[in-house]
C-alpha cells in the first residue's frame, strides 16, 4: 500500500484525504507513515530532478507535492 498510497499524501490536500481513505479501506498507522515518507522522498527527487533537468513545470509540481505531503 505505501507506493500506491504516496498519491494519498502528495497530492490529494488535506480536506479530500478522508474520503480517499475511506473508499481505500482500512489501513495501519505504520503503512500510513510509510507512504508518507515515500510521497515526500519522491517529490524531493521529482524537486531535484526539475531544477537539474531546467524542468520548471516537473519542479513547480513536484515542490506543490512536496507542500501537501507535509502538511
């Protein structure tokens, strides 16, 4: 669940996270934290990957991903 789970977190805002969890079904706190910490690694290197590659749009995204996965 961590890797499909990651989207949970860097991409939907807080408000519509309920409801994705609710349709997903019932989930551990220590999956939950794993797929956290997966949606923000991955947005750090999308995040690096975009400023190296002059990827302004990957890099835009990626740091908005960033954002929600840390709030």
């Amino acid at each position: 669940p961590a890797i499909d789970l990651s989207l949970l977190w860097s991409f939907f805002p807080p408000a519509g996270r309920a409801a994705f969890l609710e349709a997903y079904g019932e989930l551990r706190d220590d999956q939950l934290v794993r797929a956290r910490l997966l949606a923000v690694n991955l947005c750090v290197i999308l995040a690096a990957y975009g400023h190296h590659e002059g990827m302004a749009g990957v890099k835009r995204e990626a740091l908005v991903g960033l954002e929600r996965a840390l709030a």
